[in-house]
C-alpha cells in the first residue's frame, strides 16, 4: 500500500486534517496537500516529521510491503509504562509461586511485539 493511502487511511480514522497536521509538521499552507497530490516520497526529515505527527513509525509509513495491520500506532509513553508496571507485579507474583510462568511469557511476548 502506498504512504499516501496509509497517510489518508489514519488522517480520517483520527478525524485529523491537512491543515491541522500541516501546523503539527510545521510547514507552510499547502506544502502537504502539494507533496500528497503528487504522491512523492517527501525528502527524510520531513517524512519523520509527518509520521510523528500521524503518531506512526516511518517504517510503516513509508514501506509498501508492510501492510495495515503491522503496528502501525505507536504506543503512548503512559500505555508503555502501565504495560511494565503489570510485568513487573506478575514476575513478583511469579516469584512467590502465586502465578503460573506461561501467563508471565505470555505478556512479556505480547509486549516485545508492540
């Protein structure tokens, strides 16, 4: 799938705008819409920016063979920290004995995918 598709794609699941992502990138009016249009590859430093701002890895983005459902949406900095914070009680559960290993490995293998 092209960036351009996958940009459109997460700009109208979030309900974001052109205009509204053009002030989160930082460039002029227009500039965007021109680069989405012509469906170029934007040059590196600005394809981070927008993927920043669309909260998604460039990798994602900007790689074709790598489709939709590959993890696309970052984690936010409080999901990650809530995420250890449960790895972190289990392993003490763990180590008392209160909690089977299988359950511990089984998120521990969920995590290290996001």
């Amino acid at each position: 799938m092209h960036w351009v598709d996958k940009f459109n794609l997460i700009k109208s699941e979030r309900g974001l705008s052109v205009r509204g992502l053009e002030c989160a990138i930082g460039v002029r009016k227009n500039k965007l819409s021109s680069i989405l249009s012509q469906r170029s590859v934007p040059l590196s430093s600005f394809g981070v920016r927008i993927a920043r701002a669309l909260n998604v890895t460039t990798d994602w983005l900007f790689d074709e063979s790598i489709g939709l459902d590959c993890g696309s949406v970052r984690m936010s900095v409080s999901d990650r920290l809530f995420l250890e914070s449960i790895k972190v009680a289990q392993l003490r559960l763990l180590d008392t004995g209160r909690l089977p290993e299988h359950a511990v490995l089984a998120t521990v293998a969920r995590s290290s995918r996001d």
